[in-house]
C-alpha cells in the first residue's frame, strides 16, 4: 500500500482560517505546555486559572498587565512595520537597548520642566534607535545584505556599548554598580491611575498612527505592495530602497519609546542588563499581529499577562519560570506550521501498489 502526500497551492484562503489562526496557535500552545505541566505534577487547570484569572481579576494583576504590555506593544510594532514590507527586523533588542541609551542621557544632562523634558527623552530615544535601525536598513536597500543578521548582530554591540557607557561615562548612584545615576522626577514618566505610566498613552497612540499609517495612506499601500511584490512594485514605479529605509527606520523609533519607557517610567535608572528580551518577544507579537496594529497590541497585551501570570503561577505553584519561554517557543512553531497549511492544501492519497504491479506483470505476459 502506497501513501502520496499531495501539496497544492491554496487559490483563496478560507476566512475561518485567516482570522482563526492567532487564536489556534494560542490555544495549541497552551494544549502542548499542558503536557509540560502535568509532567510537573501541576494541574493544568489551575496552573492556567492563576496565570490568566487571577491576573485579569485583580487590580495588581491588572495594574502589572498594563505596564508590561507598553515596551511589548512598542516593539511589536518595531517588527510588524518592516514584516508588512517583507523584511525581518530581529535587531529590536539593540534598538530598545539604543533608545534607552540616549533618553537616559537626556534625562541626566538636561534641566528641563517634565512636560518638556519627557517629551524630549523619547524623542531623542526614537532618533538614536532609528539611527540604529537604519544600517541594516540602509546594508539591505543599497547592497542586499540579509537584514536578519545585520539586524541581529547589531544587537550585540548595543548591549557592549551599554556595558561600556554605564561602567564608565554614564556610571553615577552610590557604590560601583554597573548603573547610572537615579532619574529626577521631572525626568520619570507621571502616572495616570492606577500605578500605570503615561508610557501606555505612548503606546497607544503609536498603534493608532500605525494603522492610520498602513490602511489609509499611500504609503501603506506601497509598504504592503513592496512586501507582496517587490519586483512588481518596482515595475509600478515604487521605490524598494524607500520602503525599506522608512519601515526599519520607524520601527526601531518605536523600539527606541520602548526602551526610554521601561527606564523612565519603571525602573527610574538605568542598569547593564536591564532589558528583559522585550526585543525577542516582539518576534512571536508580531508575527500573531501581522494582520494590523491593533491585533499586534492584543498581542502585546496577551504576552503580557503570559509574563505577570507566570510569575504568580512560579510562586504559588512552584512552576519554573522557562515555562513562559516555552509558551513563546510553541506560539512561533505552531504559527509557522500555520502558515503552511495556509499557503498549501494538503491531501492524501492511499494506492494499492502491490495489486497494480502485479496486474502489469501479468498482462505483459499474455
């Protein structure tokens, strides 16, 4: 018996499965770390009540859920805008890294009222992290260098060049750790309820810009064009070498807000090491969220109670931390498994072999 995969091209994609993909890859991942969890001998059921439940019904968890849902937004959205365009910006992490950088120097070195001074931290932040995004950008649009390694690697040397400026030139505070100096309070973010920064109203209005961006305006549709068809774009008279200098450019400015928000609105210093993989995570974000900036930051809000609630589930349920990470790890598996089963209809074809080889045998011997 013969069994023949059969791979065919889908012509249209059902509706069901285009927008019911974010939520089965969710689920799927969920079902497979559910495994992991009895492995544990932990309840799947309450491991996952106290890592979704309790965060969404008390106001701690709320509160925490906002606050580390504003770099996870802002980044997604650093990797949504060049995926639109067909490129991968993995550099995010540097591009935080490099934001943080620049608003924190701003924050030490200027004296100004806070309603100017914040305002000045992210825009500084935005223009170094676009300046950092803007060489794989630029080695991608002028010379076609991979802009997944060019992007990645640069990440590296941000992180040695956080390492040098915070043990040396922008070293301050008591003692000799690797930090600088605590920010003033016309330097740190206000609040606006709730223990929850203004970086959240940040975060929000990049989406709503975004989407302006993207749905009603000509350079959305050239970005989306650009990515669907480059060489057919380029035909229509589109500049490839614009796009993609634009969408990195953009997204590393919105890298860049993420990192100053994490310094200035949470952590009032900034520390080596103190970025959390904001950067890797936006990977997952906006590879869920690739369909609109809205569903990026529904994104970036379900990573975020991902992150609170498995910290609560490790303290009350002695569940292991990397938990999280493997929630993230099967999210991007079973996305790209999704995307297959997109693009391709599979079928299934069982043949009798033996029978029919052996009918051809016998009728060339008549």
């Amino acid at each position: 018996m013969n069994v023949e995969l059969n791979l065919r091209p889908r012509k249209n994609v059902p509706r069901w499965l285009a927008y019911g993909t974010p939520v089965f890859t969710v689920l799927a991942a969920l079902a497979v770390s559910g495994v992991a969890l009895v492995v544990l001998d932990v309840s799947p059921v309450t491991a996952y009540s106290t890592m979704f439940l309790d965060t969404l019904t008390t106001q701690f968890g709320q509160t925490e859920t906002l606050i580390k849902s504003v770099p996870l937004i802002l980044t997604g959205l650093a990797v949504y805008l060049p995926l639109k365009a067909g490129l991968f910006n993995i550099g995010a992490e540097g591009q935080l890294i490099f934001g943080a950088l620049a608003g924190t120097w701003i924050g030490l070195n200027v004296s100004l009222p806070m309603v100017a001074l914040v305002p000045l931290m992210f825009l500084a932040a935005a223009i170094a992290a676009g300046f950092w995004a803007w060489i794989p950008a630029w080695l991608r649009a002028k010379w076609d260098v991979n802009e997944i390694i060019t992007s990645l690697l640069l990440s590296f040397v941000a992180l040695q060049i956080q390492g040098f400026l915070v043990r040396g030139p922008m070293q301050g505070g008591t003692g000799n750790f690797p930090q600088t100096a605590r920010f003033s309070d016309a330097a740190t973010i206000p609040t606006v309820g709730s223990g929850v920064h203004a970086g959240i109203l940040v975060a929000a209005l990049m989406v709503i810009l975004t989407y302006v961006l993207m749905a009603h305006t000509r350079l959305g549709f050239e970005i989306t064009f650009v990515g669907s068809n480059d060489e057919a774009a380029q035909q229509a008279g589109m500049s490839k070498y614009k796009v993609y200098i634009l969408v990195f450019v953009l997204g590393g400015a919105f890298a860049g807000m993420a990192g100053i928000s994490e310094i200035a609105g949470l952590q009032g210093r900034l520390r080596a090491g103190f970025e959390p993989g904001y950067g890797f995570t936006a990977i997952p974000i906006a590879l869920l969220g690739r369909n609109s900036a809205a569903k990026v930051m529904l994104a970036g809000l379900f990573f975020a109670v991902l992150f609170v609630g498995g910290s609560s589930m490790e303290v009350a349920l002695g569940v292991p931390a990397a938990l999280v990470e493997v929630i993230q790890a099967l999210v991007i598996l079973f996305l790209i498994t999704a995307e297959f089963f997109k693009r391709y209809r599979v079928g299934v074809t069982v043949g009798r072999g033996a029978s029919a080889a052996g009918a051809t045998t016998r009728g060339g011997g008549d």
